[in-house]
C-alpha cells in the first residue's frame, strides 16, 4: 500500500469511528461545539490573518487572478462572519432524530421512521477558506464526521481554522476525528480518499466542472454534486415587459459568477420585436454582452451572433444569450436540450402558461415571475447550504442539513413472526 | 460507435422522450393501462405459457437448478398473481404531484416542493419473467420510462409480456418507448446502457452479488441497490427464551433463500449455557446446520466451529453462525463490522438496551422483538417494492413508487428580484 493510500485509509477509518460516536451525540453538545468554534475564531482572529496571510504571499507563485486572491483573504469582517455561520447553525433544528412517518401495520408491528446521519462525508473544496468552517458546521449538526480537502491556495488559511474546530471537539468531549483536515493537497491523495467506499459514505465536490466529473468519475461512493447552472428565463407572450426585463437584469447582472444566475433569455416570437429592444438597453447599460439567433440579431443589430456552443455555455460573466421561441413548448424544448436541471423561469401573465411551464419543465426549481437568484439555500428557508444539487436522486436543489442525512426503520414488535 | 452503442443509443433516447411525455400523464391513464395490462395478461394465458415452454425447454442448456427452472415456469397461478400484482399498483396513491411542503418566504415567494418522476429507469434482472411486469408497473405508476434488461434464461417469456404491456401502451395513448424491453441478452450490451448518462436517471439492478457489483461499477448513473442482507438477531441477557427462540427460527427457516433471513445469531454470555441448547434444539429439528465461535462449540457440541468468512457470508440457505459476545455493545460493534446494513434485531424484556440498539445500530430496518422477515415492501405498507435499498442516499429499505420518484421546487412570485 502506497503512503497515499495508507495515509487515506487510516483518515477514514478514524472518521468511521468517530461518525459512530457522534451519532449518537446531543443535540446541546453539538450547538456547543459550535457555539465554542464562534468564540475561538473571534479569540483567534489575529493568528487566522497571519496564517492566512501566508496563503496570500503564496498566491502569486499559484498564478491566482486578482478576483481570486480577494476571496482568499481573511478580513475581519470575513473572520467574523465565519463566526456567525457557526452559531447561526447552532441555532437551525437538529435534523437528526426527527420522527418522518410511521405507522402500525396489521402484522401488528409498529414502524418508525427516523431520520439519521449519513456517516462519513468526504467534502473536495476550492479557495476560500470559509468553506472550511462552513462545511464543517453543517455536517457535524447533521451528525457526520468530516474529512476536509482544501485546495492549496488556502493551505495555511484551512491548517489554522481546522486546528481551531478540532481543539474545540476534545473541548466538548467529541472525538478529535469527528472533523479531519487532509493534512496534503496533493490530488493523487484524492483519489484514494475515492476509493474508500465502506468508510466513506458520500463525497461532495464544490469547484470548478473539472473537479467535480473528477471525483464523479473516481468516486467509489456516492456523490452530491453541486454542478452548473445554464439557467433560461423565457419571457412569454403575455410577459410585463418591465418585470422581465427587472428579471432578466437581475438574472444576469447582480452577481454573475454564481450557479443561479441567468445564461439565457428566451422570447415568445410575438413579442420579441417590441421587448427585445427594451430588455437590450437595460442589459447593455450594465455591460452585458449578448449572443443572439438569428431572429435576435436581426431585430437586435448590436448583439452578436451566437454559436451552437453559446447555447451550452454556463459563461459565469456578464454575457447572455438570447434566443427567439416559436412558443412555449419550444422554449420547454430548449430548456430540455440545453438547461442543466438547475433553475428555470418563466415571466408571463397567463395561468395556463404558467402550469404548462411548471409541469412540463424539470429542473431543481422551477419559477414564475421571480429571479432565478433566488434558487438558494437560505432564501428557501434551508438554512445554510452545503451546495445545490442538479441531481434528481437523494437532493435536488439546496442542500442544508436535512440533505446530510438518510433514515432508518425503527420496528417494534412482542414477539410477532411472519407466517 | 458499435452496433451495441447504437441501439443502447437509440433505445435510450426514445425512452427519455418518452419520459417526458409520461411524467405529465394523468393518474386515470396509468391506472387504465396497468388495469389493461392486467386483462391483456389474463387474455393471453395461453400463448405466455406456451412462449414460457420455450425457455423452459432451453432451460438444461443454461445449466439451471431445478429450483430456478421452477422459479421461471409461468403456472395458471402465477400469471393470475401477475395480473392482480398489476392491479394492485393501480389502487396505489400515485406519488407525482404530491405536495411534499411548501411556504412562504420573506421575500414574497411562495415555495411549494412536489414530487416528481426520477425520468428513466434501466433495470436489470435475473430469471423470474414475473420481474417483467412488477417493475413495469412500478416504474410507470410513478412516471417513469422503463428499459428492462431481463436475463436470457426468461428471454421468450418476457418477450411475450413486453409485447402485451407495450400494446396497451398505444392503447391508452402513451407512447410504446414508455416500457422497452432490451431486445437482446448479450451481457456487453449492459455496458453500453450503463454509459448513458443523461438519459437515463437511474439504474437498479436485481440479482446476484456479481450483477450488482458490475452495475455499480460500471454505471455513470446514480444505482439503487438491492444489495446482500447479512442481518442478526443478538439474544440479550433480558430476553424471552420462547420469543428469541421463535423468532431465530422465523428469521432462518420461513424463507432461507432471501435477503431479510438471518445469517447469524448473537447471544449474551450471561444467558448462552441456557439459551444455546434450546435454541439449537428447534433449528437442528429444522434441519439448520450451526457453525459457532468458540464458546458456542464448548456449549452445543454439535455446532461446527465457525471460521472467520463464516462472519462475513450470506448463506441464503439452512445455516446459521452463531457467537456469543460479552454485552449490548459487543453485539453492536459485531453488527458495524459484519452486518450489511439491512435488518439487525434484538429480543429484550430491557428498556434501555431496546433504546440503545435502536440508536445504536446503523442499517435500514433495527428491529425489537419481531422477526427480520418483516422487513418488507409490503409488510411496512408501501405496497410493492422494487428492492430493499442497504444504500444511505436516496432510499434505505423497501423502496416502493415514492422511491422511484424526486421532487422540484416550484417558485412563484410577482416580480420579485433579489437585492
């Protein structure tokens, strides 16, 4: 056994153990333990800075954008909101435990449902270091152990928060292991952590799409994939204009490089002459770019002319694509072909438009007459989120502490046998 | 691409077309075809007997047990249990559409999450031609498309039933990809299907050990496995001698060859030298071979010692092993090590190692005081079942029709655009 994967076995194993122990773990220690990791990264904050200030010298030598050097620092206003995330999910309801359903059946056994923690989550981060507390918080409330991967750009940054959260488990009387922090960021050492199904129960990627078909690619276990986002509005027929155009501005412009943000704008064909020339102007006046059809550019001379890529490309910039629809089951056609099951809207006044759209559309979230920004953990009620899944099995959509757990049959009987 | 590539290809996308469709159909079609398909099965008795004569009389070319020759014959009776388990589906709630929850936000959106069909279903199994119909109908009730890959030992017998289900497909006005049959049994054909991410949702396999370890490995999709049950039954040191006994016997003998009879039996050590000899008494008389740790072999001369595989084996016929260990927590850390997540029973006349089992023990179904044959589709109420998940993510245990399904969000606002 290589050092990679002797080093990957023991992590996990130590993790397994610990997930059963924390299993089993109150509700008031784990809010402690929270509450506990809060005080510490305030009372830490300057060693935090220092720390990440090493990452930040080291930046440069990783060819880091400018973009990205500013998510890697650790402010104080950053370190203090790393501080509220953790009490803030002290204060979410403990998923674990929550009675689902149950019933007594006429064998005369009595079933309970129960909702319970996955085991062992093995969570592959990039960059910011604030995951690191975030990731950690989440799957320790929802009863799992952890197994950290930060990228190295954050190195020091995630050596130094984890140091915190683990002083802070033996402190609370959990074990040490409950949060583990791959001590290298070499990537052949991810790939042995993949393989490790049995000690690991799920891995979850959040990153770039390379990252994550890696590990869908490699993983052993099963994945929760936080992947992208071609988000369409489709302004219908009966659109008010003026809501489509605040939606599709809002869809694109108020923070472009997200997964709920719009990539394109479909227009109902009899009203694109009139709406395409008032929805342009207020994209252009933002520094929008847009790539339309054929149909677009011929009412829209600025815009470019897009390619068959265009209508696949998640550009996470200020870029649209327009393109114009005969009707709505064309634009249901288009999302089907080209939408990546994330966020779909349509603005239209007319209600059976609306239920066709509703119905006939699969994505994790499904809109009318709102900003697809809105597809989001803590605007949907979750709490904090861990990624949002386009996958249709086990979580779609947010993913918050509910979506960390599974459930077990609790079965009840005196003594009955089957005949 | 190969001709196998092609056709898994062509098949594949005809179903999620056909998906589409389905997942819009209404409650009263999928009844009227399911109740169709179950007059078509009763009008055709006699040429699905005759289509079945010929794979039993291929049966010595493929080297089948008596046992599974009889497994695949396709009596008077069992073509009757096939139309009523058809009918049965049909008086099932129908799962798309429920409203899972919903609220609304402070932003103004209204949030309503409903069920949904998971979209295309690849479902791969062994011998009994029954299979052919029971997953049909489950798929379908719940919205989803089929491609069913049945093995070539039932190959003229599910020919024959395919044909029945998909004429009332056109009969009802869905469309005939809705259920497709792989129209050949070549295993590299599998593969090809297994590539196909994209169109197809999910793939459950049904079978022995090795088809589900290949499906595993090979599927670019999500799997929902029906995977071995190595469950156990710990007799504590509080136990009923008569229940403990009885339910042993229940859990091993009623029916050996399935995933939910007990392959080890656990006992206190403060209650071994009494409960090992009358417990032995009633297995041996029904002919149940025993194979003991240590101290079991110093108290039932008879048992054969157990070698270490013994811990790790689904016999799925008349043998158990059985072991005493010191305490409750031995027998828990016993079931993490060997058990396989299914069902793990415990007799006990004590409160709190009742509780401490039912915390404790991580599988789909912890049971007190009742037989691990109870772990069951329809003994838990869920109407028929697919398979029994030992998997965390998505379904654990029985998964019936809201197991083959997800859910979306549907947003609805007036405009609102996030800030």
């Amino acid at each position: 056994m290589s050092d990679h994967a002797a080093l990957a076995a023991e992590l996990s194993r130590d993790a397994k153990r610990a997930s059963r122990e924390l299993a089993l773990a109150s509700t008031a220690v784990k809010n402690a333990w929270l509450r506990g990791c809060a005080a510490a990264v305030r009372a830490n904050a300057e060693r935090l800075a220092s720390e990440n200030e090493r990452d930040l010298a080291a930046a440069p030598d990783y060819g880091l954008s400018e973009a990205q050097v500013d998510r890697l620092r650790l402010t104080p206003d950053r370190l203090e909101s790393v501080a509220v995330g953790l009490e803030e999910v002290a204060s979410l309801p403990d998923p674990v435990g929550e009675v689902i359903d149950g019933s007594r059946r006429p064998s005369g056994i009595e079933l309970t449902r129960v909702r319970v923690p996955l085991g062992v989550v093995f969570f592959i981060y990039e960059s910011r270091p604030n995951v690191t507390a975030d990731a950690a918080a989440l799957c320790v409330k929802s009863g799992n152990a952890v197994i950290l991967r930060g990228g190295k750009e954050a190195f020091h940054s995630n050596t130094a928060l984890h140091a915190l959260l683990a002083d802070q488990l033996e402190e609370h009387g959990l074990p040490r292991a409950t949060v583990q922090l791959v001590p290298t960021t070499d990537r052949a050492m991810v790939g042995e952590f993949l393989k490790r199904r049995g000690d690991i129960d799920v891995a979850i990627p959040r990153g770039g799409k390379g990252l994550i078909e890696r590990v869908t690619r490699e993983a052993a276990m099963p994945v929760i994939k936080h992947f992208d986002g071609i988000c369409h509005l489709f302004a219908d027929a009966s659109a008010d204009f003026d809501m489509a155009a605040d939606l599709t501005v809002n869809g694109k412009v108020q923070r472009p490089g997200v997964c709920n943000a719009l990539e394109t704008l479909l227009v109902h064909r009899d009203v694109a002459e009139t709406f395409l020339p008032k929805v342009a102007a207020a994209l252009t006046e933002q520094g929008v770019e847009l790539r339309g059809c054929e149909r677009t550019c011929a009412i829209l001379s600025d815009a470019k002319p897009a390619t068959a890529e265009d209508w696949d490309t998640e550009y996470l910039a200020l870029i649209l694509s327009v393109k114009v629809v005969d009707d709505l089951d064309a634009a249901v056609d288009h999302v089907a072909a080209h939408g990546s099951g994330h966020t779909e809207v349509i603005v239209t006044k007319d209600l059976a438009a609306a239920r066709r759209w509703e119905a006939a559309v699969d994505a994790a979230a499904v809109m009318v007459n709102c900003s697809s920004r809105f597809h989001d953990g803590s605007e949907f009620g979750l709490g904090a989120e861990i990624g949002i899944s386009t996958d249709k099995l086990h979580a779609r959509g947010p993913c918050g502490l509910q979506e960390l757990t599974s459930y077990k049959y609790i079965v009840r009987g005196e003594g009955q046998v089957r005949g």
